[in-house]
C-alpha cells in the first residue's frame, strides 16, 4: 500500500526532479547523411517512459524495410517528462539542443505527458529550425496514465475514483472512460500542433497517435481478435501503464509510420518477444499501426507512402502549389501549375460585412471570363466564434472555408456569413457565369454576366461534350473557379492559406469531389449529396441516353468524380440522404469506397431533404471541418457493418465517444432512392462496438448510425445487398 501511494505520488507531481536517465548515443556509422531520397534519416528522441524505447527499436525495423542510413543521433529521457522538462534540463546535460543547434537533425520526436498544452514544443520547434529549416517534428501522443485524464486545473485530475489502481482492474473496466481520456487529451496536443504549423505557414509538426493506435489494440483485446492476448492488463506492467512488448511495438510502429511515411507491416524488426506471444502478432499490431496513422490527417502520411517526399509536397503546397497526385488520369484537362496561382481580381464592395468581388476565371467562346463571388470573414461582419480570442477574431489569421453552389443555385451571402460567425475567412462564388440580383423577387434571381463563363443547364453540363474543345464545358469551368476561388482565398490578408476546406451543395459537392481529389492544398473536404459514378445511377441517366456512348464515355472520362476520387489526398466527409432523388445511395457508396489514400466519413440520413439550406444545415459539416483545421474533437468514424447468425454489428474505429446508435435498413424492392426504411436502436458497447438484431433475410441495404453526445451524427457506409 505504502509502494504504490509513493507511486502515484511521484506521478502525480509528475517527477519533475527525478532524472531516470539522461544518454546521448552516437551516430552509428560515422557521419549521418542527410535526408535524400531512398535513405535514412537523423533521429533526435527527447521522451519520457512512454516513449523512450521506440529509440533503440527504430534501426532495426528500418533495415528490415531497406531504408539504408537510419540514425539515431540522440535519446534524453526524463520520467514522467513535459517536453518543457527537457527544454529546461542545464546546457551542459541537454544532448537534444546540443544536436539541434548542429544542424545535425532531421526528425525530432518528443512526447508530452498528460500535462497539455505543452510549451516546450514550440521552443523545440523554434530552435531547430533556426539551424535546420527542413526539420520534421513528431509528437507523440502517449496513451493516458492510469487510463485517465481530465484538463489542467480540474479538481479531478487524480480522481481515485476514475484511475486504474492495480493493472487487472483495466480487464474489468469498460472502454468508455479510457476512449474519453485519449479523445480529451489528443484534442488538446492537436490543436496546439495545428495552431503552430498555422504559425509557420505550412506542416512543421506532425502527430504520432500511438494513444489511438493503443485504444483500437484494447477493444480488439475485448473483443478477442487479438492473437496471443487475452486481456487487457496483458499489455502494461503496472496501473500507470508502462508498457510491455506488445505497446512498446505498436509505438514503434507508428512511429516509424510518421518518421518513414510508409507501411510497417511485413517487415521483422526481430522482436521475438511478439513471436513467442503468438507468431501472428507482429502482423496484427503493424495493420493497428498502419491504419492508426493514415486515418490521422495530423500524421502528414498517407497510405501512399514516402514521407520525404510527402514532406516536400506538403510543404510546396502549404507555399501555393498543388502538387498532382500520381494516381489522377492523364486525361487531365486543367492546367493544375497556372490554377496554383492567385488570380486577379477586383473588389466590388470592400466595406460591407459581406464583401464582394470579382476574379479571373477560364477563358470562353475565345473571351476572358469572370467570376463573381461574396467574400465574409469575423473581422468583417464584427462577430467571431465563442472559442477564438478577440485577436484572431479581428486580424486573423483565420482558416478559410470554399462555398460552392448547386444547381439552380449561385453566390450566397448567408452561406458566408454562416461560416464567417463560426470564425472562418468564407468565398462564396457563382459557378454559372451569373451573379446575385439584389433587385430580383424570385429565388436565387441572377443577372448573367457579360464576360460570365457557361450557364449551369443541361446542355452546358452535358451535350458541350461533343465539341473537341473543354473550354465550352460546365464541368471544367466550374472545377477551375473553385481552385482558382481557393488560391484566391488562400492569398487575401488575415487567411492561414494552411487551413482551408472546402464544401459544395448536390453538383457542388459533386464538384466539391473533383476538386479535392485534385488540388490537395485543403485540409478538409464535404460533398452535400454530390457523388461520382453519375452515368451507373443518378437522375441524369436521360442525359447521358442522349448524348450517346461514345460521349457519355468521354464525359465520364474527363467529369466523373469516380475518374478521380482515387488520387484523392484531403480527409473527406460524404454527406447525403437515404432518398435523394439525384444522387441515389450506390453511386454515394462507391464513391466513398473509391476513396483510398485519405482519411474518410460518412453521414447518411433517412430522407434527407434535397436542398441548398438542407444541406447546409446539419451541424456535422463544421465538426468534421473544425477537427481538421482547428484540432477539435473528431467525429466518430464507423466501419463496414457485418451480419452473422447472432447480430449485426460494426465498430467505431476512431473518435468518439457514441451516446446511441441505430440500425437503418431496407427491405422493399425498386429503386434505392425510392424505398421506406426501417430505424431500430442499436447498442452502443464500451469496447466501441455497436450491434442491433439482425436485418430481414431480405434486406435490401442497411448501415449503423452512431450519435455522439453533442447530438452529432455520422454513419456506416451502406453495405447494399441488392443493387436497384
């Protein structure tokens, strides 16, 4: 008892002046090179006891997977440690400055512990940068001590009541407070993460989210599919939750993930402690990594690989340039180099809360065109969220947001002034060659413009594909002013051109699609009913009837989100209703599914209405926006659902937490988008899976929804049975 009071008390006091041991290591192979592609990098690892062994563990899993010159400059660690601890250890003791001030690093990896914010990090940062301008940093986010976190200053940041006190309790607890402890304190470190790459105009920092990656291995421990494990308390050696070889791994892994860009599983690191657990371990707990960090946009990877060069993208996109994604299709007709850059452009009126102006677009029928668009920021309609301070309300600089339009639709003022009050920098432009009429008594009334681009009618979108020119078509006009909207944005005064997302409403989100799957400067993209695969099902199956094979094939070629949705690199959020007339469920679903190369969710709901205020209405539409730009708390995101002899059921594989779930389905026959579906409540378990008694035999589709408690709402993709 006298033990582990002591324990807990040096933890609580966060061993501020204990040093459980301080080591600088050599280079390994005399000088370390420098960070060329197919080669190794220069690690510097300042840690504390969650994060220390990953050092030594490194080099070996790097030259399983061939990189060749991996070097491990430094380890410092201090237990119990704030980064702030090692930025304050005596200059003749701190090996980590010493190194950076060199010149000699390439990657420093550190690790807060549950006292977040964390100003040590920033220091870090400065300072290597001062002499190394390509520097890379990871931070760690640790899984929580004791399974517990709560905020600086709350009474209840050592709650007995909510810690672990011995290590078996973890195998008799639910999930649910360790998932709110990880969500809490990760929202924390990742919007402090977020706030200083805004500083320094493009990704500096990155995340390594090993307390993720440790949350899925305990609910896949719950639920039993972890090979050679069978209990929680299997993966730590006491209540605060020191690690055992399992976790050790897993952080390993992730953190070679981040450091390395590209997939761990596969490779022998040549822990036998895995194979004598069970020889299918290692595997398992690589996938966990793997999945872990290329859901995380914070990581900087994805799943195509190659962080060096992934580095260098980011960085020359965060500087304006998109970079093309290798998997977009030679057919490519925009110029992505010239689109890169900021138009021209004029204001319109400069004073008003909303403003307006008007920029360059693509030329047309052999003239120049421009766009109209309305412009709203906090500054200018003099309001700003509740959660940002007064100074970036009124000078920035502020993430920016691109609005586009539907159908019938043009520029809404309402629709940026939405977003300027959420303290966002808002362009909201008409994609038909229009602007708003003020004096107009229907609605949406425009007035076309003389040096407008195409209409938005049918033929504009559809039969101008017979001309060999793309000039003349909608599809390519409208693509191109929204980039051309986005680098617009991106260089006005007080806009953080690293944080900006962009989200459309039926053919905007449409276009919203191939817009993110092309210029991959957002950091967050939300198509509202608009999908790809329009020629398989959509309302405009007579259009294409019209137009011919041949055409239709072109079109498709050159227009369909599905051409493209595959190079897609920004996080995406689909957003559509289970009846919408135009853009039924199964071309939503292959949609989504064609998107592998970024983090992804869904939001179905049962008849959604079709709409420009409907669909700029529900509230999860800047919660996943917000998470991405701002570090806010993440959506639940809900995996394929499985049906078995006992239950349907899914999972919820990242954020959270969920306060209720159902299960949607459908059992009638005839078009998708024309059936009745049935909701019944679903059980919402601790370890994160969801279940709900089994569908009809001859259900047609069903999905989960999971609400979090906020009353957020996201979906399961639709597994349908039986297409219409």
């Amino acid at each position: 008892m006298h033990t582990h009071f002591q324990t807990n008390l040096r933890w609580s006091l966060h061993l501020a002046f204990i040093l459980s041991a301080i080591c600088l290591l050599p280079c390994a192979g005399g000088e370390p090179s420098g960070p060329t592609p197919g080669s190794g990098l220069r690690v510097f690892v300042t840690a504390h006891s969650f994060h220390v062994f990953v050092a030594d563990r490194l080099a070996p899993l790097a030259k399983a997977a061939g990189v060749t010159g991996h070097a491990l400059i430094g380890k410092q660690m201090l237990g119990g440690s704030r980064v702030r601890q090692h930025w304050d250890l005596a200059d003749p003791m701190n090996s980590a400055k010493k190194a950076l001030i060199a010149g000699d690093v390439d990657v420093l990896t550190m690790s807060p512990n549950w006292l977040v914010p964390d100003d040590g990090i920033a220091l870090f940062t400065e300072l290597g940068l001062k002499h190394n301008s390509q520097l890379r940093v990871l931070v760690q986010i640790s899984w929580p001590a004791f399974d517990h976190w709560e905020p600086i200053g709350n009474p209840n940041l050592w709650d007995r009541a909510k810690k672990i006190d011995h290590n078996d309790e973890r195998d008799a607890r639910p999930l649910d407070g360790l998932r709110a402890a990880n969500a809490g304190m990760k929202v924390v470190i990742e919007k402090q993460v977020a706030s200083l790459n805004a500083k320094y105009g493009h990704d500096v920092i990155h995340v390594v989210p090993v307390g993720d990656a440790v949350l899925r291995l305990r609910h896949r421990v719950v639920e039993g599919s972890i090979p050679g494990i069978m209990r929680q308390s299997e993966l730590f050696t006491d209540p605060i939750g020191h690690a055992k070889s399992a976790v050790m791994a897993l952080a390993t892994y992730c953190n070679f993930a981040c450091i390395y860009g590209c997939t761990p599983v596969g490779w022998d690191d040549g822990d036998r402690e895995l194979e004598r657990i069970d020889p299918r371990l290692r595997t398992v707990l690589q996938e966990i990594a793997w999945d872990t960090v290329t859901s995380n946009p914070l990581s900087g990877v994805t799943k195509a690989g190659l962080a060096k060069k992934a580095q260098v993208r980011r960085s020359e996109s965060a500087q304006g340039q998109i970079m093309p994604a290798p998997e977009l299709p030679a057919s490519l007709p925009w110029d992505l180099a010239t689109l890169s850059q900021p138009p021209s452009f004029e204001w319109l009126d400069e004073t008003s809360p909303v403003r307006s102006l008007l920029y360059a677009g693509e030329p047309f029928e052999g003239h120049g065109t421009r766009v109209f668009a309305y412009y709203a920021t906090p500054a200018s309609i003099g309001v700003g969220d509740a959660g940002q301070s007064a100074a970036a309300t009124t000078k920035g600089p502020w993430p920016g947001v691109v609005l586009v339009h539907g159908g019938g639709g043009t520029a809404f003022a309402e629709w940026a002034t939405l977003w300027a009050k959420r303290g966002y920098a808002a362009i909201a432009m008409d994609l038909a060659g229009s602007r708003p009429d003020p004096a107009g008594t229907k609605k949406n009334a425009v007035i076309r413009m003389p040096d407008g681009g195409p209409g938005q009618e049918h033929k504009d979108k559809f039969d101008m594909i017979a001309t060999p020119e793309t000039t003349d078509d909608w599809p390519y006009h409208a693509v191109a002013n929204c980039v051309r909207g986005h680098s617009l944005l991106r260089s006005l005064p007080g806009v953080d051109p690293s944080r900006t997302a962009i989200t459309g409403i039926s053919w905007g989100g449409y276009t919203t699609c191939l817009v993110a799957s092309l210029d991959n400067r957002f950091r967050a993209a939300v198509p509202v009913y608009g999908c790809g695969h329009l020629r398989e099902n959509s309302c405009w199956l007579g259009d294409f009837e019209r137009i011919g094979p041949e055409q239709s094939t072109r079109w498709t070629k050159l227009y369909d989100p599905g051409s493209y949705l595959p190079a897609c690199r920004v996080p995406i959020f689909f957003v559509n209703g289970t009846n919408d007339f135009a853009y039924p469920l199964d071309s939503s679903m292959k949609s989504h599914a064609d998107v592998q190369h970024a983090a992804k969710n869904v939001r179905i709901q049962v008849n959604m209405p079709h709409g420009h205020e409907a669909g700029w209405a529900p509230k999860e539409i800047a919660a996943f926006i917000d998470a991405a730009l701002l570090g806010t708390a993440a959506l639940p995101v809900v995996d394929t659902p499985t049906v078995d002899d006992r239950a349907a059921r899914c999972r919820v594989t990242a954020g959270g937490p969920v306060a209720s779930a159902a299960l949607v389905s459908t059992a009638e026959p005839g078009p998708i988008n024309k059936l009745t579906w049935q909701t019944v409540p679903a059980e919402a378990h601790a370890d994160g899976t969801l279940t709900a008694p089994r569908p009809s035999a001859d259900a047609r589709a069903f999905f989960f929804t999971a609400t979090t408690p906020a009353g957020l709402q996201v979906s399961s993709p639709v597994v349908i049975v039986t297409e219409r």
